[in-house]
C-alpha cells in the first residue's frame, strides 16, 4: 500500500511538472500587439510587457527607524472598561 502511495504521488508530480508551457509567447492570430506608447522609442515586445512596473512591485523599504518621538494626545485613545456589555 505504501509503495502504491509513493507511484501516484510520483505520478501527479511528473503530471503538474509537464503541463507549464515554456514557449515564447505570441500575440492571438488576428490581433496585434498594443499601440506604441507615447514618448517610446518602439513598441514593447512580449517579454517587455510580462515585466512589472515599478509601481506594480515596489521595492522594499528597509530603513531603521533612527529617531523615535513621543506619541502626541490622541482623543479617542480611551481605557478599557471595567464592565463590558
């Protein structure tokens, strides 16, 4: 039954491994590319438009916070209570 277990587990992982496509991609038969976009030098190719903007993946900030401050009043900040309903 183990040994039986171990051949499907192998069998979906060569199944999920082959069905990922690593052809170029190419615009639908019929259809072209988007237009130039303004100010470019050339219209964008495929792999060009599969690469996220700076303002879809931002980096990272990791800067250390190098001076802490005193929190101001804040009005709405109220104790617990001492009985909840």
């Amino acid at each position: 039954m183990k040994k039986r277990t171990l051949v499907g587990l192998g069998m979906v992982a060569l199944v999920l491994t082959a069905c990922g496509g690593r052809q170029p991609l190419k615009p639908v038969q019929g259809q072209k590319l988007p237009a130039i976009p303004v100010g470019a030098p050339t219209a964008p190719t495929a792999a060009d438009l599969m690469q996220p903007s700076i303002q879809a993946r931002p980096e990272r900030s990791v800067e250390l916070l190098t001076q802490s401050r005193q929190r101001g009043n804040d009005e709405f900040e109220l104790p617990p209570e001492a009985h909840p309903k």
